[in-house]
C-alpha cells in the first residue's frame, strides 16, 4: 500500500544526475531503491550518476546487466547496484546475497518486479518513463510507505518542477 508519491519532470540526463545526486546525500545502509522503467527509461545511468555521487574518487559503474550485481565501497557505506533483468527464480536472488544486503549496504534494484516476496517493505519505489518519442524528457514516479523518505523526497521535489506531489 503506497501511502506517499511524487512525480517530478526531468528534462535530460543532466537533470537525471541531479536527482540522483540529491537522493544518494540522504541514503544510509539499509536503504533501497527499486528503479523501474522500461529499457532505455534511464534507470542504469540514475543508479551510476547516484553511485559516482557518493565516492571520493569517482570511477567507472558499469551496468551489472551480466554480472547481475556490482558492490562499491563509499563514504556512507557499502552500494550494491543489481540489475535482476536476467533472473528467472527468487532462489537465484538469494543465492546474490542480496537478502543480507537489504539489511547492511545502500541496494539500488533495477528490475525490482523479480524480488517477488524478497521485496523490501520499506523500500522507495523509482518508475522511470520516457515522456515522448522524440525527447530527452523522463518523468521519474516515486512512491513510499515508510515515512522515512518523506523529508529526502520532498527536499528533491523542492529542487525540480514537480508535475504533481502529493
């Protein structure tokens, strides 16, 4: 049951990395963000701009599209970034690890839908669309029941044009 949600236009990639940047200075482990989307909606390059943003030394963030997970060790704490587009069996998830991670690391899951019963209940759901056929533009759909991430979500929506928050 979502009890909150906003939605926020994003103009480019640019703006993309922005929000990214904003969420990632408000995460601590045991944080998780669910990115959804289609492909192409923008999910991996949130998730590497988000990344980058908490490292001292920025380096490279590959999609973990075939390694299926990625771990990065920043200043607040260890990132693992995992695409589950690939995996067809919640028994593959918790053979990743990723169950001891919801608890210990910041977890951003692309293709979240796959998680099934493993989905973490005080997760922040991140639906990436792209607005139009020939634009840059992606409206990003947050959505929350643990108020939790009231106060980060509305500091990012103070930051954008919001289509719409509720």
């Amino acid at each position: 049951m979502t009890l909150f949600s906003a939605e926020l236009s994003l103009r480019d990639e640019a703006q993309t990395r922005r929000l990214a940047t904003a969420l990632g200075a408000h995460l601590r482990p045991g944080d998780v963000i669910l990115l959804s989307g289609d492909i192409g909606a923008g999910k991996t390059a949130f998730a590497r701009a988000l990344i980058r943003s908490l490292q001292d030394v920025p380096e490279d963030v590959p999609s973990p599209t075939f390694t299926l997970v990625q771990v990065y060790d920043t200043r607040q704490g260890e990132v693992w970034h995992a695409d589950l587009y690939r995996i067809a069996r919640v028994s593959e998830i918790e053979e990743l690890g990723l169950s001891d991670a919801f608890a210990s690391a910041i977890c951003l899951i692309e293709w979240p839908d796959r998680l099934g019963d493993l989905t973490p209940p005080g997760a922040l759901d991140l639906a990436l669309s792209i607005a139009g056929a020939d634009d840059d533009t992606r409206i990003a759909r947050l959505s929350w029941t643990d108020a939790r991430w009231s106060a980060p979500v509305a500091a990012m929506v103070s930051a954008f044009s919001p289509v719409e928050a509720r």
